[in-house]
C-alpha cells in the first residue's frame, strides 16, 4: 500500500507543475486589468502604470512566470493585491470553513444517497424506487444557487429555523482555536456555540450536497442492480444464507467500489464548487474568497486558491484509490 501511494504521488507531480502553466496562463488571460481594479476608473494613466510596475505586471509573460516559479520555491505564494495580507495567511484562515461545509455536505450526501440507493435497487419498479430516481433527476437539474436561495427564504426567513448566513451568532461568546466551529465547540466543551454552528450549517450542506447526492443514489441503485444478478448472490442464497448477510457480505461490500469512486471525486468538487454556496450565505471560506478576487483580479489570491484545491483534490484520488483496498481484498491483490 505504502508503494502503491508513493508512485501516485509522484505521479502527481508532472500534473501538479502543468497545472501550475495553466493557472498561470489562464489567470492572465482573464479579461480587465489588476491596476485598474485597484484603482478605480477615475485613476489616470500615469496612476496605472506606475502600479503596473510596481506589481511587475508590465514585464514579458515569461519574466513573470520564472519570478512566480521563484516564489513558489521559497514557499511564498505572494501577496493579495487588494487586502495586502500574505496569500498563504488568508486562505488557511478561511480553509476551515470550506472543509467544514465541504464535510457536512458530503456526509449528508452519503447518509441518505447509499440507503436510497441501495433500497431503490432492491424494491426495483416500486414507488420507492420511482421516487428516488425522480428526486435524483432533481437534484441534477437544479443549480447549486438556486437551490440556497429557496432553502434560505423559505426555511430561514419564511419558517425561521435556521439562520440566514454567517458561520455563528456573533452573539455568542465561543472560544475558536482551530478555525473549526463545530470541533471548536465540542472540544472546549461550549455545547451551544457547536449547535449554533451546526444549524449556520444545515442549510449550505443541503444546498451544496444535493448534486452528490443524487449522483450516489443514482450509482448505488445501479450498482447494487448490478450485484445482486451475479452468480455468487444466487449461490449464497441457495445456501441458505440470510438477507442481512447476503446484503452485507456479497451486495453491499461489491457494490460500494464505484460508490467509493464517486464519493471521492464528488469531495474534491465540493471544494471547487462551493463558490456560490459560500456567497448566497455569507460564509467567509475559500470559495467567497475566490469568487472575491475574480472580481477584483488578484492574481496571486486566484492562482494560489486554484493550486491549493487541485492539490486536496490530488490528495483525495489518492485516498479513493487507496479505500478500495479496504472495501475489496481482491483490489489489493490487484
């Protein structure tokens, strides 16, 4: 297992550095000028050019990158044009409430999407069945914003029982040391500051972990279809095993392995796609974090967020792939 991890993380190395070009090419395309972002239309030219020089923007494109190169080297991931504050400093302040909601998102989705899916698949042409496949289609179809914005007006500010936005009441006093607040809450022992946090919570993990969900109900339930038509199903049950155990032993754990895939690769999405999950509620994490600098074209804030999450999401294949040993011996024998 421990060779199996080293040659992919290698492996990931050349993807890491291409994707570095990329970014650094991609970001630079983007329509607008960072100088004139800063300061505003009314700045003259003079203003924006002395800017540009100052931030190195009117040197060669190649010039630029090996400085960037350069700095990644050092560790240094530069600076936000617009706050000032080192990159690295604001994005592992707001990465917590990312990976908090990403989390609760993908829990949600695999508590409710492997039981609909695998219940779906064993009362196949029921009216269980036709309503997860009808509210998967559901969840694929509705946007992610869309989807918050009728979660947040009619069960925050029609029924009123969740909060609006925001993280937790800043009415409440709570002790934070590691920028998580629901682990925050339960380790220092603040029952009511975890359980606000939870409920700020609710709301962005359904709306973000709708799409996951329906993608598990829909590949377990076919998965599971799959499964229980093989040979050593029937053989099982000529043997006289029970349906807990056949479920357990020879449905579930076979059907789990593109469950797994998809669990693991919805993950690394979460954290890309909860850009507008974050804006609608106000929650102060990586996506707001970016979506606040394609606004703003800071450079370095847009080119250090999209490296970090394409290396958590490199870090998750690597778990995926890595479970399936955990789930099926014969995949490690493989």
């Amino acid at each position: 297992m421990i060779r199996f991890a080293t040659k992919r993380l290698l492996q990931a190395v050349p993807v890491l550095l291409g994707l570095v070009v990329l970014v650094f090419i991609w970001v630079r395309l983007l329509p607008g000028d960072p100088a004139r972002a800063l300061l505003g239309e009314s700045a003259t030219p003079a203003q924006v050019e002395r800017l540009r020089a100052a931030y190195g923007f009117d040197r060669p494109i190649l010039e630029q990158f090996w400085m960037y190169l350069q700095r990644l080297g050092r560790g240094d991931f530069g600076t936000s044009l617009t706050t000032g504050e080192s990159v690295l400093d604001g994005f592992l302040r707001r990465f917590p409430a990312t990976i908090e909601l990403a989390v609760a998102a993908m829990i949600f989705a695999v508590v409710l999407g492997i039981p609909i899916g695998y219940f779906a698949a064993r009362h196949r042409g029921s009216l269980l069945d036709g309503a997860a496949v009808g509210g998967s289609l559901f969840g694929f179809v509705v946007p992610v914003f869309f989807l918050a914005y009728i979660l947040k007006f009619i069960f925050a500010l029609k029924l009123g029982w969740f909060p609006t936005a925001g993280r937790q009441d800043p009415r409440i006093n709570a002790t934070h040391y590691s920028g998580f607040y629901i682990v925050d809450g339960i380790l220092t022992g603040e029952w009511d500051a975890a359980w606000d946090a939870v409920r700020h919570l609710a709301l962005p993990a359904v709306a973000l972990g709708a799409i996951p969900l329906a993608m598990i109900v829909r590949i377990t339930r076919a998965s599971v279809l799959d499964v229980i038509s093989e040979d050593y199903v029937r053989t099982a049950k000529a043997k006289g095993l029970t349906r807990r155990i056949i479920s357990r032993r020879h449905v579930l754990r076979n059907a789990l392995l593109p469950v797994a895939t998809i669990i693991g690769l919805q993950t690394g999405a979460l954290l890309a796609g909860a850009v507008l999950t974050e804006t609608v509620f106000a929650i102060n994490g990586v996506g707001s974090y970016m979506f606040n600098a394609i606004g703003s074209m800071d450079y370095p804030v847009l080119q250090a967020c999209i490296l970090f999450v394409a290396l958590i999401y490199t870090v998750i294949n690597l778990l995926t792939d890595m479970s399936y040993g955990l789930i099926d011996p014969r995949a490690r024998l493989s």
